[in-house]
DNA sequence: CGGTTCTTTGAGGACCATCAATACGCGTGG
DNA sequence: CCACGCGTATTGATGGTCCTCAAAGAACCG
C-alpha cells in the first residue's frame, strides 16, 4: 500500500489518533528527503510550504540577525517543525540545517491546512502539539531570563544526565559551539562554565560529560520543573 | 439572556465562529471579576482551572526564581491567558498580577476542553491563537537574544511609536521598572539606554516619549518583521 | 599527514549589575 | 498650601560577568 512508507509515524501524537482515511491524505503528497549534515535546509524568513518531521538524524533550529545567530533549539526523530507557521501560513521564524546525515519527512502546508479542517481529532492532536511548543518556549524563556550562565549548564547537563538514564555520564548530542549558543553564551565562556562545574560534580573530557556527584550538581542547579521539566 | 454579559467577546477571533450552542456552553459556568490594581491573580505552579481573558485594564505576566523575577508579557483588552495550560491541564507557567484595575472574564477549563472536543470551529480558532502566542514566544527570544539592550529598547519604542500612530509621541503603558524587566535589563541601564537614545532621535520626559526623528530611530533599530511583527 | 575546524586558555575591555545617594512625583495628612 | 513619606527614577562609582581578541592545543577529515 502506499502509505506503508509512512507507518514510522503513524503512532506518532500528531497522527495517532487520526482516522485512515485523514492520515492518507496527508502522507498522499507528502515526501522523504535525505539530506547530508551541515545543511541548511529551512531559511527563516521563507514562506512555510511544508510541515517537516524528523525521521532521522538531528536537526539545529537557529535565527540571524545582523551577522551573528543563534540556536533556538535542536531537534531529535520525531520532532516535528515548524507547525505554527504551517497552520498560519506565514513565513518561518526561524531556518533549520542538518546537525548530522538527516531524514526529513515533508507534508504539504496545504495539506495539513485541508485535513485539519475536516478532521477534528487532527485539530486535537495540533493543538496538543502547539500548546506543548509554546509552553517549552516559554520554560526556555525563563531560563534565560532568570538564571545565569552557569546555572544554564548545570540545568542543561542535569536535565541531559536524567534523560540519559542518570549512569553517571553522557554524550553531548551537539558539539559545544552549538550548545553554547543555544544557552546564549560564547564558546570561550562555555569551557569556563563547564570548569566551573568541576565544584559542583561534573568532569569534562571532550564530548562525554562525567556525573561524578548528581546531588551535589542538583544542589548548585536547583531544577524547577516550571523551568526544566 | 443569561449570555448577554459576555457579548463583548462574542466577536473575538477565539470565539467569531463557533454556534451559539458552543458560545452558551463556554459563557454558562463563566463569570466576570474585577480586580484592584497590583493584584497577584495567578500564581505559577498552581492549576489552571480558568482561561482568562482581559475586559479591562492590564495585566503582567512574569515568573519568579529564586528571590529575582522578570516580566515576560503585558496584556490588554481583549488578550486572553494561559491557554496552552488549560488545554494541556497542566500548571501555569507563569505568574499573573494586574497593573492597573482590571476586570476579567473567566471560563472553567473543564468547559473549555468539552467545547474543543465538540466544535470543531473552536478547535480550529484555539490552534490559530496558540500559534499566535507560539510564534511570539519564538520573537520575543530572538529579540533578547540576538540584540542588545539599547536595541531591544529602541525598537520597543519605535514598535510602540507607529502602533500609537506614529504621532511623535506616546506614552509608556507600564512603568519604566516593569519595562525594564520586560525587555531583560535593570531600571538604572534602562535609564542609560533611555539617554543613549538621544542620539537617535529619542526624548524622554518622564513616561511621555518623544521621537524626534523616527527615520533616524529606525537606522539604529533596524526593525525586523520576523522579530518585531 | 596537512589543513580545517573546534576547543581551550589567557589577557583585556565592554557591557551590564549592584550599591549608594540624590532627585522627582504623588498622595496623605497636618 | 506645605511638609512629609513612600515609591520610583536618575546619576555616579565600582565590580563582576561576559564578550572580544589572540594564540595555542586538540580533534577531525580528506
């Protein structure tokens, strides 16, 4: 059957609850690309002509102004972006390049625009997902705001170790450049932040982070689940 | 009719197009309050049992951490709150307090998920407010991220400039500490910003604003529609 | 291997926060 | 009307955080 390449995403929140009849005129016109990494694939500005989903890879969500950039977020399968420029039709407001090799799914803005009409579970499913992408903004927001520097990193890392299973060390998923400007601060600061985490229970060696004391990062972190959750 | 009271927001764009059934089922368990001003009205990490929509007056939204706090949104007549958290039935991320004397309409969650899983219309109109805010959210990062403050602040003032209309003149809706926070800086630095912009055709003279020389304030700010818009 | 890019470290400076003191605005009550 | 008190706004002095610039070391990739 045709839809059959879709099914890895048939399951997803976006689409669980849709009936087959919606999720085939949906995956109908829709598309895989492959993209090599480094690649940048979406420029903001653009108009919004596809609902993109991450079958594989990673994905940078970043924005420019004045020549400098910065990262908004990084994306994982299978994430999906951008929606909210989808459904309103407007220019993207942010571009996107491939962190790694990448496998991208791509629906027709049309498309979503016509099944969202007609099919109200898929209107659900929409508005889950972008009340989801609008709080996650706002905890980001906090965070910038209200914590320093250092205080980012240390969240960053706490949030990343508990995600990683809390085994006492995990891999960075973004090379450091990338993570520094995603926590609004330079690379150099960024080595610096990370050696001031060595009082707080955290080690270094290239990408691999080492949790030698998890209370004591908690301790100096202080995660807020209205912030980090 | 028992609806009567809330037909001033019978026309807005969350509500234009759903039934009269669905508006009476929205407005039936609803009342209106009034608020004196500097009122904590919500509070982040409690409930979030109501929508609220603002009849009059103005609210703030901030957040607090760790004895610091920051504003992250000022709202009017007819803007609505938090409704990603009522959808999601999650807690507010944000804390909510008046300004100024303000009256509110509020709507019990439990109403507001029944109406979405029934009328489809307003399915679709939470969607285009949720991307709205979404999208927001994104800008108003970027702002903080991507420029510096006296930028941020020029570009508040010539935001705020043509939205008045352009006059030469307008006057600030919240206090200069409030502003501060708003657009991530202390009163003392906005104050030095404030003066900085002497030099761009601005003038200040208590909470009235002068521009002098919109042309000259705008080749400073450099405006942008993916950030400002 | 050589070139490229990323990371780290150091020195200096810009920006911004903090602290402190004064000035201003405004409402209250004398 | 003025004195007073309170909160806010401004201004100056100082210090800390963070950015910039520069250079060396490490990792990556052809």
């Amino acid at each position: 059957m045709h839809s059959d390449r879709f099914q890895e995403i048939r399951s997803l929140p976006l689409f669980a609850d849709i009936s087959d009849e919606s999720f085939a005129a949906l995956t109908r016109g829709a598309y895989v690309q492959n993209f090599p990494p480094h690649i940048e694939m979406i420029t903001e500005g653009d108009p919004a002509d596809f609902l993109h989903i991450v079958a594989s890879g990673r994905i940078e969500l970043f924005s420019s102004w004045d020549r400098s950039e910065s990262s908004i977020a990084f994306l994982k399968p299978y994430d999906t972006f951008i929606l909210a420029a989808t459904i309103k039709d407007r220019p993207y407001l942010m571009s996107a390049r491939t962190v790694e090799k990448s496998r991208i799914i791509m629906i027709p803005s049309e498309d979503i625009r016509t099944v969202f009409e007609r099919d109200s579970d898929f209107a659900k499913a929409i508005v889950v997902e972008l009340a989801i992408c609008y709080r996650g903004a706002i905890k980001q927001m906090k965070n910038i705001k209200l914590r320093s520097s250092a205080e980012r990193l240390a969240n960053y890392v706490a949030k990343h170790h508990k995600r990683a299973g809390s085994t006492g060390s995990f891999e960075l998923p973004v090379e450091k450049r990338k993570l520094a400007s995603f926590l609004s601060m330079t690379p150099e600061n960024l080595s610096r932040a990370f050696a001031a985490l060595r009082d707080h229970g955290v080690e270094v060696s290239g990408s691999l982070i080492l949790i030698k004391d998890p209370e004591k990062l908690d301790a100096y972190a202080k995660p807020n689940s209205l912030i980090d959750g």
